[in-house]
C-alpha cells in the first residue's frame, strides 16, 4: 500500500452527492436540504423531554440547545436543601456532518439528544458551532471549548437546577466525536480553569479521523453508499487548514505529540468510550485510536458491532436504544468509580 493518498476507484462526483458548489471566494453553497426541528421549552401535558436554544457567542453565531428529560425531573426533588444525588449526568454533546453540514437544531440529532436525555437519564447540552470551510478547523474546537467555558458560569436554570456538574462527559458523533476529542485534550489542559465543571470521560461516537495512508476498510469500502471514499476526502479539504495534509494532528491523531496530551487525561483519570461499526469506512482509524490510548494507560471501553455503517444510530433512531443502553452503563460505571 503506497504511502500516499491514492485516488479511489470510485466514480462518485463528491460535489454532486453532498448537493454543494464551490464558490471562487472559498465559501460553498449547500443545495441540500436538511430538515430542522424546533426547540420546545414549553411544558405540555405528558411531555417527554423539554429542549431550549441559549446563545453563547451571538457573533459567532454559538449556541446550545439544551435537553431535560420533562416528567422525571418533576418526579424528583431538585431544591436546593436536597441531595445533590438527583442531579443528572452533563453530556456535552457535539453534532456531526463532516464539519461542513448539520446543526444542533438538525432534526436527526435533536430526536438522538432528546432520547439520549430520557434514556439515560442526563441533561444534554447539545454544541451549534462553526462550519467549514466558511470557518475551517480549529474554530469548532474553539466554539467546543467558549461553550464549556460559558457552561461553568452560566446562570442557565436548567443547568443549575437539574446538572451535575462533577459528572460531565464530552460526547460526539463523527465530525463531532473529532470534536469531542480535540475538546477533551484542550480541557484535560486546562481543568482548573473549568471549575466547577469535572469532566470524568469521552464518549466517542464514531468518531470522525483519517490520515494520508489508506486503512484496510477506507479501500474495502471505497463505494460505501453512506460515506463514499471521495466524499470522505472532499470534506476533510474543505475542513482542514489550507496546505495542510491528511496527517495534520486535526485528522490523525497517532501523528505529531498528541499521545503526550493523553497523558494528562490518564492522569486525570478519565474514561473513554469509542462506538463504531465494521460497517464503517473509518471503523480502523476508531480502533487504532483506542488501541493507542490503552497503550497509554487510558481506561478504554470499544464497543464495535458487526455490520451497520457510519452514524448508523443518527440516520436511524430505531437502532440508538441499543447505544443508549451501553452510553447508560459507561456513565455509570464512572459514578460508581468516583
């Protein structure tokens, strides 16, 4: 296998399957339509779970639309004379869409965030940041960190009133899972600074890598109908800082010196959770990563299913319970740990 990037054998037109046209002043236009839900603040009978949207950075346009789960947090007590044992479980959540696409207000991550909030049960805080190429990477890493900065100061009752904010966990799903980890180190280095936030683990949801040299499954599934070899590599061009390369540390994290940044999440303590599919084209880049972190010492749970695809829980709710399930215990094991 060559050392370099090897144009696949697809005949896939990236541009057209992502309904996107370069512009000459290196923004795209997006012709596709993504459908959008709205927030829903207000209480109505036998509702489920309450979602709001709270700005964070107006003029980077950054916000948070954050999830309760309505009818337990009625059935506990929450004032402030009682237990902080009722207090749920922070999951700071980070969309995907190859950086280019989607929303916090996406309406297949808002159903995802708003059963993961019940399921589990947790207050989720889901991220809207900056895309690409408008903005390219590292400015979601840094709308991922101004918005856990604003967390810890907020005044945001539905934080205050119902958020344990010594079980917090920085999750993602594929672009957002990149997120979720670049974010993670950034904190890991600067954990004072996030008091009274404890973050105690990652959860890494397909998470979104690669690098120059093809893997074993990119070539395997080069024409995979969900993410396509050539689309893959036109997101990452249009996400990454101009000139730089597929081993830049934003998309391969087993170059440069990032593994002495994951020392001081091992010294922190916290634990990781990386979920993936055979299925997936990047299911190798999700495996060697967990492989390096254990070699570190990191306490690392892999979960990888048999078949399924890339964000197969997002594009398919039916199946999330089952993630739901496996989120639920990796949280808990780190409150029993504590």
């Amino acid at each position: 296998m060559s050392d370099q990037i090897s144009s696949p054998p697809s005949t896939i037109d990236a541009y057209e399957y992502l309904q996107i046209v370069a512009n000459p002043d290196g923004t795209i236009t997006r012709n596709g339509s993504i459908p959008n839900t709205v927030a829903t603040p207000d209480p109505v009978e036998n509702a489920l779970v309450l979602s709001k949207d709270v700005p964070v950075n107006q003029s980077n346009n950054v916000w948070v639309r954050i999830f309760i789960p309505h009818q337990l947090i009625q059935a506990l007590d929450f004032s402030s004379s009682s237990s902080n044992s009722n207090r749920l479980p922070l999951i700071v959540f980070y969309h995907g869409g190859g950086f280019v696409f989607c929303s916090a207000a996406s309406s297949a991550f808002h159903v995802f965030c708003s059963d993961m909030a019940i399921e589990l049960p947790a207050v989720v805080v889901s991220v809207e940041y900056r895309l690409a190429p408008e903005n390219r990477l590292p400015a979601a890493y840094d709308d991922a960190m101004e918005a856990l900065h604003w967390i810890k100061t907020t005044q945001e009752e539905w934080l205050t009133n119902y958020a344990d904010f010594s079980r917090c966990f920085l999750m993602g799903g594929s672009a957002g899972g990149n997120i979720a980890y670049h974010a993670g180190l950034r904190a890991a280095a600067e954990v004072e600074d996030l008091t009274p936030l404890k973050i105690r683990g990652l959860i890494l949801h397909h998470p979104y890598f690669g690098g120059v040299k093809r893997t074993e499954s990119e070539l395997r599934l080069a024409d995979d109908p969900v993410l396509p070899l050539r689309v893959n590599d036109l997101m990452w061009e249009l996400s990454l800082p101009i000139g730089a390369d597929r081993d830049h540390e934003y998309c391969n994290p087993t170059v440069g010196g990032e593994s002495k940044m994951m020392e001081k999440i091992k010294l922190l303590g916290w634990k990781v959770l990386v979920a993936g599919f055979y299925g997936d084209p990047l299911v190798d880049r999700q495996i060697e990563l967990a492989k390096m972190m254990e070699q570190i010492g990191i306490e690392v749970k892999g979960n990888f299913g048999e078949g399924g695809s890339h964000g197969l829980e997002i594009l398919d709710p039916s199946k999330a319970k089952a993630l739901n399930l496996i989120i639920k215990d990796f949280v808990l094991s780190t409150k029993l740990a504590a």
